[in-house]
C-alpha cells in the first residue's frame, strides 16, 4: 500500500476518471463538533521595527547565536553568528505573516542550513534550525539530517539570554498523530516537537488518492489549543482533547494541498486502522472479506488503494448480484477496479494496474474459473476500460 502511495505523489497527475452513479460512503463517521477558543489578532512581526534589528538567542538550548535582520516587503535579509565563532553567516528569506523562514549560505554561495520560525510576539522567535536532506526529496518524513530548537530575542528587550520556557503540558502534545481509519490510498499523519510555553513545530502531510499536501512551521499555542496563520489569510487550528487532536483548516490551507485533500478532521496516537470492504458495504460480511482477501492474494492491497473513490455500478447479471467501481482520485485512467458479488455468496474482480510495468486487468473469481467469461458487468468494465485506452489490454487470469 505505501508503494502505491509513493508511486502517486510521484506521477502528481490531475486527472479525472470514472464513478459510479451511487456514491459509497466510505469516508467514514463526522468527527463531533468540537469549539475551538476564539483566536487573537495575529502578530505582527514587523510591529514597531524598522531597519535592521538585532537578535540573540540560541540553537538547541546552549549554543548561543547573535542574529540581524532587515524584513522589508515580505523578505528577510541579514546574517547569523555563533558565539563561540563570530563569523557572519549569510540569510535570506521571507516573512509570512507570523512565519519566519531563512536559508543560510556559506561564502560560495552554498546552502548550509534553514531557519523556521515564527513571531511568538513581535521582539521573539521560536522554531527550529534544519539541514535538509536533498535525497528525500518528494518523500513525507525524514527530511532532515539535522533539527533542533532555535530562539531569538530582539536586544535590549530584557529576555534576550532566556531560553524558551518548558510546556507543563509538553508530553501531551508531542509525538506522531494519525487518522484513525485509512479509506483506501487516503492517509495523514501531524508530528508535533519542541514544544515550549509559547509554540511548537509541525510536520503533517495528508494523502488523498493520487493528490497529496504538506506543510510544516511553527503553530503558537493559545489558551488550550493552537493556531498556525499564514499572510495569506491561511489558519490551521489544534484542539487537544485526551487523547484525540482535531484540526481545523480554513477554505486558505487548500493552497498546500492538491485537489481532495483536506488537513482537517480527528487525529489519535494509535496507528491507523485500514478500513474494510464489509465496513462500506462492497463486501457482505468480514467473512466474505477474508474470502476476498484469499481469492486476490498479493492484490488485495492494491483493490484497497483504488476503493479511495467508489460508486455502485449496474449489475448485468440479474437482481440477485450487486457490483461496486472503485478508482484512485487523480490517476483513474490508470488504477481502478471491480468488485462484484452474488447473494449465494459468489465473488468477482477485475483489477486495472500496471504489471512488468505495462497496463494490463487481472480477473479474479472465487471459484477459481477464470479462464471462461467473466460476468456480463465485468465484461462491461473491461470493455470500456479498453475503449478509454483506445487498445486491448493484456487479461491476466489469476488463479
């Protein structure tokens, strides 16, 4: 399943495929509402400042660092030192809203590290200093070599040597979050570290289908939750709860994230249960389920990806037989399915994917005769899945 995943960020295709005329409700329940406190005015981080600024703070706690910036039309220019060194290290960067992101150069012009921060208040910046790891490109975690917590105060405002203060809640919030149940190619994941009083960093990436989001900065904790905010109108907010996280996006997160995806929704501890076929109906019983689950083997999991989308197709084969489409959102041409069943208990499938890296349907039955007719319906399918490739495709039956 997580090739599957892989394989669709990748191709990154906008595409539309086919559905049926029933939409399957496989999203699962509506998390409970859940109020969220009333948000502050945003920080201004260029509030009462003009020209350059000096800053000091430190990097992980003990290793001090002075720091100048001029922010000015939405970008950061200046130059960091450590105190232990004191040579110039040059950045640039820009200022969204209360984020603060800087990339930092050695002499040749070479990036060495980036800065992600955000105004706490107008005088204080708290994030994180990372080297990025360029051969994780593309993928969704681990794309640091290095991280640590990083803080700067402006000079001269009394609090320039303190380091962040610890959060008495920190263990509540801190760790790996995930969607409770997967939908097919549909899972999310929020990682929350360096948490202090004031705020706490964030990863999180969310799957739908072939389309996919990201984002990463530093959310400032208020009241019992907190909020990321971007200069584009953007807000991101966390509720705690137990053992439950619950964000909610606004309609200005979508620009993080393809078509489909949402960041928003319930979050646990717990990893993430793959729903089952029985669960939304395209399967009778978990009995049937693991009958479907012998009948297509190694594919079993890729019928799990592309049932991201489904709809109920028209059964050929009399009343006594139900059928259900399932595809993949953004790469339909190229990963979709069949499931078919019979109230004796008779199963069906037809798979379109890729096989010795060529397009071919692979055709399933529970009977284990593949080698006569399919059903009328999967006939159908196959006949207008070839027709959208304008060329017949390659059956496998498989036994």
């Amino acid at each position: 399943m997580r090739k599957m995943m892989v394989i669709c960020v990748l191709l990154g295709l906008v595409l539309t495929g086919c559905g049926g005329a029933q939409k399957v409700d496989n999203t699962g329940p509506a998390a409970p509402p859940v109020t969220a406190v009333k948000a502050p005015t945003p920080v201004s981080p260029v509030a009462a400042m003009s020209g350059e600024v000096a800053y000091s703070g430190a990097i992980n706690g003990d290793l001090g660092i002075h720091m100048r910036l001029k922010i000015a039309d939405g970008k950061a220019t200046g130059s960091y030192y450590y105190d232990s060194v004191k040579t110039d290290i040059a950045l640039k960067g820009e200022v969204d809203g209360p984020q603060l992101r800087l990339r930092e150069f050695d002499a040749a012009g070479k990036e060495t590290g980036r800065f992600y921060g955000a105004f706490v208040h107008p005088g204080r910046v708290e994030g994180v200093w990372a080297v990025y790891n360029p051969e994780r490109e593309g993928h969704f975690r681990d794309f640091w070599l290095r991280i640590y917590p990083f803080f700067v105060t402006v000079e001269g405002t009394g609090g320039e040597a303190a380091s962040p203060d610890p959060q008495s809640d920190k263990e509540a919030w801190e760790g790996a979050w995930r969607r409770p149940v997967s939908t097919g190619s549909t899972a999310g994941e929020v990682r929350i570290s360096f948490v202090t009083a004031k705020s706490f960093w964030f990863e999180m990436y969310q799957i739908a289908g072939g389309h996919s989001g990201r984002i990463r900065g530093v959310a400032i904790l208020e009241g019992e939750g907190a909020a990321f905010r971007d200069g584009r109108g953007g807000e991101l907010l966390f509720i705690r709860k137990e053992d439950r996280l619950t964000l909610k996006a606004n309609d200005k997160m979508s620009r993080y994230a393809g078509y489909g995806v949402s960041f928003g929704g319930d979050f646990t501890r717990e990893q993430t249960r793959q729903r089952t076929f029985a669960e939304i109906g395209v399967l009778a019983s978990i009995a049937q389920e693991e009958m479907f689950r012998q009948m297509t083997g190694r594919y079993y999991e890729r019928f799990v990806d592309y049932f991201h989308l489904a709809g109920r197709e028209e059964s050929l084969d009399g009343p006594d037989t139900k059928a259900f489409a399932g595809y993949m959102r953004g790469l339909a041409p190229y990963y979709q399915c069949i499931i078919m069943r019979s109230d004796q208990g008779a199963l069906w499938a037809a798979l379109l994917t890729f096989v010795n890296r060529k397009s071919a349907i692979v055709y399933f039955a529970s009977d284990g005769n593949t080698d006569g007719p399919p059903p009328k319906t999967i006939e159908k399918w196959i006949a207008k899945v070839q027709q959208k490739h304008k060329r017949k495709l390659e059956i496998i039956r498989y036994h």
